[in-house]
C-alpha cells in the first residue's frame, strides 16, 4: 500500500512539473507582444515585418509538430523536453541583443523549442496523469502566455526599453533553473516512462492518427479559428490600442485577455456543470464588437470587457477542440495528436496574421486590424451552430 501511495505521488509530481514547464517553454513565445510597441520604434518595423516576426516563430513551429507527430518518436519525450528548455535559452540570449536579426533567429529558435516541448509534454504529463493531463496543450498555452505577457508587461512598465534585454534574459535564467527539477524526476521515473511510451510492442501507424483527424475536422477547424483570434489578439492589440492612444488598454488589456483565456480553460468542468450547451464562439464574435467598437469611440472599460469575453470565448474554444479531438485515445496517439492539432492550428493562425500585416501595410494597421478581427466574429457566428460543446467531454 505505501509503495502504490508512494508511486501515485510521483506520478503527481511528474505531472504537475511537466505542465508547469511546457507553460515555461510557452512564456518564451509571449515576452515580445508587450515588447512589440518598443521593438517598432527602435528597429522601425513595418505592420508587415512586425507579423514577420510571429510567422519566423510558427514556421519552425510547425515544421517541428510535423516532424514529431510520428508515435514512435514519443518515446524519446524525457529527452526532447529537456532539449526544448536548452533550446529556449539559447532563443532568449538572441533576442536580447536588440537587432533585426537576433530577433528573427530568437523567435526562429523559440519555435523549435516549441516544437520539442509540446508533444512531448502532453505524453508525459498523460502518461502520469491519465485523462486529467489530456488538456495540457491547450491549457499550458494559456498559462504559459499570461506568464510570459505578464513578466514581460511588468518589465516594460519599470524599466522602459532596458525590457528588450532583460526580459528574455531572465526567461533564459529561469528555463536553465528549471532542467534541475525536470532532468531528477524524469532520471527517477525513467523506467514507469519507457513502458508507458514504448510503442514498439504495440505499434501505431501514422496513417490511424491521420484517420483519427479525418474524423473530427470540426474540431480541427474550431482550434484553428480559435488560435488564430488568439495569435491576432496578441500580435495587435499592444500596437493596435498605443496607436489608438489609449494607454491602460494597451498596457492591461492583453494581460486581462490572456487571464481571461486560462481562467476559461481551467473552470471548463464548473462551466460544463453549469452551461453544458457553451461553445465558446458567440462569446468570441461578442468580444470582438465590444472591444473594437470601444476603440472607436474610447471606452477603455468596455475595451477591457470586450477582451475579457473574447478571451473566454476563444480559450475555451480551444482547450475543448483539443479535449473532443483526443478522447479516448493512448499516450502515444496524445502526444501525436496534440503536435498535429498544434501544427494545424499554428500553421493556420501564422497565415492569418501574415495576410493581416500585408493589408495593414497596404490600408494601414487600425484599417486592417478591424477588417481581421470582423473576419473572425463573422467566421465564429458561422461555426456557432455546429461547434463541440462541453457536454461533449464528459463522454
């Protein structure tokens, strides 16, 4: 009995550690959003250039997920993961040298980080947890955007543009501290993680995962709209409200939205008790009017509201893709899953935000972010209808 007490407790500890750390290597991607006003005027970008730098980030991304979707890899998680938290680090000492380049190869860096982490984060954290760990993906998203947002936001507002330097610099800091913890409870459970993540027994072919996916396009395609609005959100709304001069949103709002997104996600079961019928996307298509109408006629109070219900809306949306898409299925077939609907929905959300810069170069940046984000609440309202709901998850 104390050796099953005793197994249980390291079970829990690997899971909750592995979650916090997936948020870590997640933080990374989000420090530049509050940094993007400043990163403007010092190195002059253009609207297209600034959503270049989100698509130098999701380009690798998503080659990555591609390449580790394949289940046979995951049983190489424990080390993947630790080489994302390395790979991280070294992303965050390029962007702290301030310059074009080093920004494009940091967030170049940052994406095979990604890449490395989140596969192999969502089959360890299942392979402890069971069925309470298949969110992470979604969830540790979330998180690891408030976190990284926060840090970087809090940097900016007590040291100006010293936050270009020093904010991806203690991320680095942090994500070294955090291989300590990782690399002692992965070496200590490495035997319970060979055999949950052994696939050579009991083989899964690409082509069921890919059969898997045919299967659930909706929620494939609600996780798609779902991170775009969430990519748009983040790479424009900082700019988008400093051009609209309306500081407290510029600097809270992308705060409160992100809050609002993980705070979504992870009262999802209160919520499925409560409104088991909810989806997520009139909610979204209710934020984006009350946030962009706010703009035009200065109400940052109805901005922030519109933002807080378009964050619920668009998290929950999201984690409850990723929950319906991987129901029932192995560790394995997670981990294969989660990279897959990552690649899907990051691939998509990366062309979103790259056709976004070039018609804000072309009909200028508050033109083409209303256009984008009414694109998005038409698109929701279409999808209202036939959308996973909660109650789905409880099957």
């Amino acid at each position: 009995m104390t050796e099953l007490k005793l197994e249980a407790r390291q079970d829990y500890v690997q899971g909750v550690l592995i979650a916090v750390t997936f948020a870590l290597l997640l933080a990374g991607s989000n420090l530049t959003s509050p940094l993007m006003p400043l990163y403007r005027n010092a190195l002059h970008l253009t609207p297209l250039l600034m959503t270049i730098t989100f698509v130098t980030y999701v380009a690798p991304l998503v080659l990555g997920l591609l390449v580790l979707t394949r289940p046979a890899l995951i049983r190489w998680a424990p080390i993947l993961l630790c080489a994302a938290l390395v790979t991280c680090a070294g992303a965050d000492l390029c962007l702290s040298s301030v310059s074009r380049l080093g920004i494009f190869a940091g967030r170049a860096l940052t994406g095979i980080g990604g890449a490395l982490g989140t596969g192999s984060a969502s089959a360890l954290v299942v392979a402890a947890l069971g069925a309470r760990g298949r969110a992470i993906s979604a969830t540790g998203n979330l998180i690891g955007a408030v976190f990284g947002t926060g840090l970087s936001q809090l940097c900016v507002s007590l040291i100006g543009n010293h936050a270009m330097r020093l904010t991806p610099s203690a991320h680095a800091l942090i994500c070294l501290l955090m291989l300590i913890p990782v690399v002692a409870v992965l070496l200590l459970r490495r035997a319970d993680n060979t055999q949950m993540l052994h696939v050579r027994s009991n083989p899964v072919p690409m082509s069921q995962v890919f059969a898997h996916l045919a299967r659930h396009k909706l929620p494939v395609g609600v996780g798609c709209l779902s991170w775009a609005t969430l990519s748009l959100t983040v790479v424009w709304v900082p700019t988008y409200f400093h051009v609209m001069r309306m500081p407290l949103v510029q600097s809270c709002g992308l705060i409160i939205f992100l809050i609002a997104s993980a705070g979504g996600q992870l009262a999802s079961p209160a919520l499925t008790r409560l409104v088991p019928g909810f989806s997520g996307m009139v909610l979204i298509a209710a934020g984006v009017l009350a946030t962009f109408g706010a703009s035009e006629i200065h109400w940052p109070g109805l901005a922030i509201l519109g933002l807080c219900a378009l964050g619920v809306g668009a998290g929950v949306s999201y984690r409850l893709a990723l929950v319906v898409l991987t129901r029932g299925t192995r560790p394995v077939v997670q981990g294969s899953l989660a990279s897959l609907y990552s690649a899907i929905t990051y691939g998509f959300a990366a062309a979103s935000v790259l056709i976004s810069g070039f018609v804000g170069n072309a009909m200028g940046l508050v033109g083409a972010v209303i256009l984008v984000f009414c694109l998005c609440a038409v698109s929701a309202l279409a999808l209202a209808r036939p959308a996973p709901r909660l109650r789905q998850t409880l099957n």
